[in-house]
C-alpha cells in the first residue's frame, strides 16, 4: 500500500481514526441539535406558578452584575430571588448596589459547609429551604437572561408536563484563551453526552446543566433535594440521573437566544475550573472507584484528545516539513490526507459551533492549541484525583467521593 513503511501505516492509520472520530461527531451533534426542542416566547395561557430563583454566589464580585440586573428585569409574574453568599469580597454591596430596594430579592450569608458537601450543592440546599415558590430555579452567577427567559422556561415544562428542566444556553467567549480553549471540553461534552434521548421518558439517559436547573419544589423535597449527591462534583448531571431513575420527567431544550454563560475568563480559571470538572466528575459520574479503571480511562481520553484535536495539525506541520526538507512523495502523500482531515475538522467545528452557539468559531484553526490545553487539564484533574490531593476551586479543595 503506497509502498509505506510500518510507521507510515501507523501514521495514516491513526489519521483515518481521527476522521471517524470527526465524521461520527457531526452526526451525533447535529443529530441531538435536530432532536431537542426550542423555547418558545408565547405567554402561557394558565395562571403562572410561583416562582424561586436560587443564586450561589462565592466572590463574584467582578461578574456578577449581568447576571443580577438581569433578573430584576425578569417580567415573570410571581418570583423571588434567594442568593446564598460564601464571599470574602465585595459581591454582596454589588448585589444591593443593583437590587435597591426590589422586595422580590433575598441575600442570605451561606452557613458552614457541612462535612461531606460540595460548595455549590450546600448552598442551593440551603436556599431550597427557604424557598416559596412552586417551583425552584438554580442558576449560576456567571448567566444573564432575557426578560421572558423564566416564562418560557415555566410554560414549556407544564405543557410538556416535565418535573425537571435544564436549557443549552449561548457560550460568550472573549479573550483569547476562551475562545481557544473552551470550545474544546465543550465540543466534547456535547459529543459524549446523551442530550438526544434526555426528554424520552423510556430511555435511561439523563443529562442536565447547572447553569440553569428548574424543577419542581415538591419533587426535589421527594428525592431529598442535594442530601444524595451532596459530595458529587456535576451535581447536574447527578441530580437529572436521579430524577429519571425515580420515574420523574426531566426535559432538556435549546434557549441559545435566551441565556448567556460566560464560564471562566482568564487561563487560570479555565484551568482550574475544568479540572474540578473534567475527570473527578467523570469517574464519579460513572461511579468508577478501582484506580486501574481510572488509569485507563485518563489513557483513553488523552488518546482520544490528541488524535482527534491535536494530531491532525500536528501531522500536517511535520510532513510539510519532512516534505520540504526530504522531497519524497510518501510524505506528500501524508501531507495531502493530514491536510484534508485537519480541514474536515475545522469546517466540523465551525458548523456545529455555530449551531450550538459555541464561542467563536472562526477560531476553530487555532484549536490545536485549545486540544493541547485540554490535554494538560484533563491530565491535571486525573493526577489530583488518583493521588487523593483533590481538586481546587475558589479556595476550596474537592476529593473524590463516590
């Protein structure tokens, strides 16, 4: 074949992986985009329920006007909002300084986390408690909404007559870090993650996320609200797993055009951030304790990055130059296949980026940097977890707890 050595077998071998890889996450991407369902702004023609958004805030002092403002703009009828505080900074006076005296808002100090609990789940737990509405909204600090984002969201679950209801919201990326590196544990989670089948009540599939999490009050009293999942690190996908399995009806729906998130802003966020994320939440999610197992899946996803993010421009780079520098057809003959492939998963990202409203996916050339990035987190995040030192995040420091 070509007259190629064993190296050079290995090396197209690996580059028509990659384009199965790539070919086999457009389909499933654009396929779940296909599936799920939109929001819709039409006002609900029953009375509205009443409504409790609950914020944990953890010094967001400098990101989380947006988010507030555009919640006192919310023309929801009956609603309320209960922020739950753990800061040392000045988040709170940037609250009020955008609350005033909007009787619809509550801030409350965030008690001591309780042993065993994660951050977030803690201070959603506690809010719950003192929550009103019939139903209870969870959103992050790092979101901002259109006005007649919770109406929408509201009438969509009573006329799909859903129990819980998590949306895919427009990713914002601005510096150059997110915009090369987010798109990456992104793209991946949209491709691994089952977000087809989440509104089919006959399949197991569960997906949710945390960004914006609306169910109904008396069914997260039912399953004991965050008390089970209290030490899990994607306490979304936990909670939407533990909603199916008990028989409840969990929905999933696309309001691109409805929510902003802006996850992590400089590198050392990224970093940090999805190390808490990347693997912990991984093996925990799939309840993977053996630290064999656990090896072998760090193996397998950094395989898994490098042939499809990494590989094919690293591949093109060399036999460009091997090309040059030797004047052998054999590596022209590379250099055509590796351009093709890392063309073929630029044009891939750019559409299902766009489709998703991922970031800025013009910078999908550049994503090799991104990949290498992702390489290193998903390294880093495996390192913490098998040693036992744990993951850190906002001060705080997570171990696996299955």
């Amino acid at each position: 074949m070509f007259g190629l050595g064993v190296f050079s077998l290995f090396a197209i071998s690996l580059l028509i992986f990659s384009f199965l890889l790539w070919l086999l996450y457009l389909i499933i991407t654009i396929k779940n985009y296909n599936i799920l369902p939109s929001l819709s702004k039409e006002k609900l023609k029953t009375e509205y329920p009443s409504v409790s958004v609950i914020i944990p805030t953890r010094n967001e002092s400098k990101r989380i006007s947006p988010c507030i403002a555009s919640m006192k703009n919310q023309d929801y009828p009956d609603l309320e909002v209960i922020i739950i505080d753990d800061s040392n900074d000045d988040t709170v006076d940037v609250i009020k300084g955008i609350v005033n005296d909007d009787k619809r808002f509550k801030i409350l100090k965030e008690k001591k986390l309780d042993q065993g609990w994660v951050g977030k789940p803690h201070a959603m737990q506690q809010g719950s408690r003192e929550a009103k509405g019939e139903w209870l909204l969870f959103i992050d600090a790092d979101t901002v909404h259109t006005p007649h984002l919770i109406a929408s969201a509201i009438k969509h679950s009573i006329e799909k007559k859903l129990d819980m209801l998590s949306i895919l919201a427009e990713l914002v990326c601005k510096t150059f870090w997110e915009k090369v590196i987010q798109p990456i544990p992104t793209g991946l989670l949209l491709f691994i993650s089952p977000m087809g089948k989440v509104n089919d009540p006959k399949t197991k599939n569960a997906f949710a996320l945390g960004p914006f999490i609306l169910i109904k009050k008396s069914v997260f009293e039912k399953i004991g609200g965050y008390e089970k999942i209290r030490g899990k690190i994607a306490d979304d996908v936990e909670m939407a797993k533990m909603l199916k399995e008990s028989g409840f009806k969990i929905g999933l729906a696309k309001a691109h055009d409805m929510m902003k998130l802006r996850m992590y802003e400089k590198f050392r966020d990224i970093w940090e951030g999805w190390s808490k994320n990347i693997f912990m939440g991984l093996v925990q999610k799939r309840q993977i304790s053996s630290k064999g197992k656990q090896t072998l899946i760090l193996l397998f996803g950094l395989f898994i990055l490098f042939t499809m993010v990494v590989y094919p421009f690293i591949s093109t780079l060399i036999s460009l130059n091997l090309y040059y520098f030797v004047k052998n057809s054999l590596w022209l003959q590379i250099l055509s296949i590796s351009f093709f492939i890392w063309l073929f998963s630029i044009l891939t990202q750019i559409f299902v980026h766009k489709k998703y409203h991922i970031g800025n996916p013009f910078f999908s050339p550049l994503y090799f940097i991104g990949g290498i990035v992702t390489m290193g987190i998903f390294l880093n995040s495996a390192f913490k977890t098998l040693s036992g030192k744990g993951v850190k995040w906002k001060d705080r420091v997570y171990k696996e707890n299955l």
